[in-house]
C-alpha cells in the first residue's frame, strides 16, 4: 500500500514577486538559501532547467565529505507566479519518497505571499513532518535572502 502525506505553508515575503521567483529559478540565488544552514548548496552543483519538462538538481555539501542531491522535473512554469516541480518521480517512485510540490506566488501591497504545497507518495506523516520542518526552515533562509536589505 502506497502511503501519502500533503500540506500546504504560506509565507509573506517582504519582497517583490519577481524577486521570489528568482530566487527559485535562478542557480546563484537558489544556493543561498536552499537547504539547511549545515549544509553548503554550490551554485555548480545546481541545475534549474525552470521550464515543463526541464530538470532541476542541486546537491548539498556537508562536513566529511557528505552529500546529497535531490532532483525533479518540472511540470508547469508559470513565471512569476507559479512553479510545479516533483522531487523524484512520483509517477513511479519505486521503494523512495517522492512529491509534487506547487508553489504559488501573489504579489500583496509590494510584499509576495507564497503559497506552498507538497503532495508525497512512499511517505508516512512522520517523514512529512520532517519535510515540512525542513522547508521552514529553508524558507526563513529565503527570507533572509530577499530581504530589503539585500538588493542594496
């Protein structure tokens, strides 16, 4: 039995859309903000085909020699305002975890609010819960990322 798990984040983002949207779409501002603070993301190591059908990789560099990559395609590019993208293959998984995720952008008074959702197939709800705490926590490095202050 295929085990599923979904949940939906919203964050506001004291940036504008266009902003937002490259920071998911393009390699230098995705590795400054995706993944957790322990782990390194190298602009080399990213590939953002943000297109349907194109790819996205990036892999995460650690201590000791650790790393993992995590990949997908995309399914729908709407640009600025909504991305579709799996991690794995959903479609045809095997024994892994693998999702949807859909990420809507709308802009709000010159602020962007994102509206994420991540859809899992071979994934119980402690492993979502584990997603999502990881997700968080990328975001506050996005918003870190976006911030006024840095676009002096």
């Amino acid at each position: 039995m295929i085990q599923t798990a979904e949940y939906d984040l919203i964050r506001l983002f004291d940036a504008p859309r266009e902003l937002v949207w490259a920071a998911w779409t393009e390699p230098e501002r995705f590795s400054r903000w995706f993944g957790p603070t322990s782990l390194a993301t190298p602009v080399g190591r990213i590939t953002l085909d943000a297109r349907p059908g194109g790819i996205w990789r990036t892999t995460l560099v650690g201590d000791e020699g650790f790393e993992v990559t995590m990949d997908g395609t995309y399914r729908e590019v709407v640009a600025p305002e909504r991305l579709v993208f799996t991690t794995g293959d959903p479609d045809a998984p095997g024994d892994g975890p693998a999702s949807v995720v859909t990420i809507r952008l709308t802009e709000v008074d010159g602020r962007t609010e994102m509206c994420f959702h991540q859809y899992g197939v071979n994934t119980d709800q402690e492993h979502a819960e584990q997603a999502k705490a990881g997700w968080l926590e990328f975001f506050d490095r996005l918003a870190e990322h976006v911030a006024p202050a840095r676009l002096a």
